[in-house]
C-alpha cells in the first residue's frame, strides 16, 4: 500500500511494486541444505520463517518452519494466491 494526496484528503493506493529492490529480496533467503537451527541460516538470523524462494530445507524437518495460518483458500479467493499471516 502507498499513500497518495490529491489536495484532501490522503488516499490509500494499491503499490504495483515489489516491497522492496530485487537485490534485498533475493539476500533475505536461505539456501540452507542441512537444517536452518543456527544463525548461519540468513532467514534464522532476521527471524524469517522459510519461504518459497528458500533453498532445499524447506521440508518437514526444516528447524525454521513457516507456521503461517491460511486466511482463504483458492475457491475463497478471486485470484490464485492465498493470504498468510
């Protein structure tokens, strides 16, 4: 979201960007191909769960899961992306 100001008042707009400069995002992953339970593991370090972009870890065994709760389920939803918390 970003902010947008047409005299009055400040309207809230969907942002079409990326949150932040490909080079940042592709830095804040792991490729992490034993386990993530140290601080050499990047995402453990800034306290990031696994994501998609993360490397082999992302099992069931991984030491850093991603514990997100699905908000809606594709049929729920317009598109195909679901929403995390």
């Amino acid at each position: 979201m970003g902010m947008e100001t047409r005299k009055r008042p400040i309207n809230s707009i969907i942002n079409q960007s990326n949150p932040a400069p490909d080079e940042l995002l592709k830095i804040i992953q792991c490729n992490c191909s034993v386990g993530c339970e140290s601080s050499r593991c990047s995402c453990r370090r800034y306290g990031l769960p696994y994501t998609a972009v993360c490397g082999p870890c992302q099992t069931e065994n991984c030491d850093n899961p991603n514990n997100s709760q699905e908000v809606c389920s594709e049929e729920d939803a317009d598109d195909t992306d679901n929403l995390t918390l």
